[in-house]
C-alpha cells in the first residue's frame, strides 16, 4: 500500500494509523486481492447507486415541481420510498466493504473526502426534510409546485447526490495520490498525505 510520499513535520490527530491497521487485516488482504469478490462488490455498488438514485431522483424532482405534478407526494413518497431505501442500505453497504478493502487509498484521496463530505451533508439535507417540511406534507400534497422549503430540499439533494457520483468515480484515477509526489501543498494537506522516514 503507498503511505505518502512526503514528511508532515506537524503533529495533528489523523485516522491514518488506523487505516494501516485495517489494511493490514486478513480480511481487508483477502478482499483487495480477491479476483472475483471485490469486482462483484464494486458492481453491486454501482447497481444499487442506480436504483437509489433513479428513484431519489424522481422524488427530487417532484419536490421541484418538474415531474409528475399531479401526483400526490404522498402517493410517491409511499410507492418509491422502499427502493430508495434498500438501494440506500445495500450501496452504503457495498461502499463500506469497498473501503474496508483500500482503507489507506480511500482515506488519502481527495475525491473520497469530497464524497464522505457530500454524503453527510445529503444525509442531513434528508433529515432536515423530514423532521420539518414533511411534517406539514398534508398541506401542499397534491400542489403542482411545492413550497419554496421542500424545492430547496430537493434542489440540494439533486446537488449533492451528483458530487457523490462525481467524486465516487474520480476515487478511481491516481492523479493525487499521496505516493506520487510532489504534490501542491494544498493538495497534501487535503489529501492527508503523510510519509514515512526516507
């Protein structure tokens, strides 16, 4: 595994070593080096990211008013909400698994930052909307457009979900890996990157 490729002098709390340690593990060894799980975990992710978002999308887009305006939200909500929910649980499973297998590559990458960083700030955008503007879904269930709170709501999420993808995907390519130095500054700070003595 590549542990960086410069020497941080400065002395900060980092969940590095701990991603070391996992690496390390049998398990995380076993899956990383396996020819056919790992493939078939990636592909589930990728599957159930479709399903999630497919379906999250059309719900977002009703919340904007652009689709499907004469049907109550309520009626959507009750017919998409369980796909976007297994979709939910198995991507978030499989992603699990995904860093479990490279704990070291995904924590010193810049694109996986950005998606944990996007995935928490969908989470509490959906929070928001359902301890809130859901509450009082009974008054604007079957408008054509619903209020300015709940368009914003799904404005974000449509936002948000597209920088998970984005970045998911950019996880895959190595143009700023902590092992291929030098690197700007900027980018090993964010990056984490921190190397072991020469």
């Amino acid at each position: 595994m590549a542990d960086g490729g410069i020497r941080n002098p400065q002395c900060h709390v980092t969940l590095l070593p701990f991603c070391e340690w996992l690496a390390g593990t049998s398990g995380s060894t076993a899956l990383r080096e396996s020819i056919l799980i790992y493939p078939l975990i990636e592909s589930t992710h990728v599957l159930t990211l479709c399903l999630f978002l497919g379906t999250a999308v059309i719900l977002d887009l009703r919340l904007l008013g652009l689709t499907m305006v004469r049907v109550p939200m309520s009626e959507m909500a009750r017919r998409l909400g369980p796909w976007v929910i297994a979709g939910f649980v198995v991507m978030v499973t499989t992603g699990m698994l995904l860093f479990y297998a490279l704990p070291v590559r995904s924590y010193q990458s810049i694109f996986f930052r950005i998606k944990v960083a996007a995935l928490v700030l969908a989470g509490l955008n959906a929070f928001v909307y359902h301890a809130t503007i859901e509450r009082r879904l009974t008054e604007w269930d079957r408008e054509p457009v619903p209020p300015r709170a709940a368009r914003r709501a799904g404005a974000r999420s449509l936002v948000l979900w597209a920088i998970v993808v984005f970045a998911g995907r950019m996880i895959a390519y190595n143009w700023f890996d902590c092992d291929k130095q030098p690197q700007p500054p900027i980018v090993n700070a964010l990056a984490g990157c921190v190397a072991r003595p020469r």
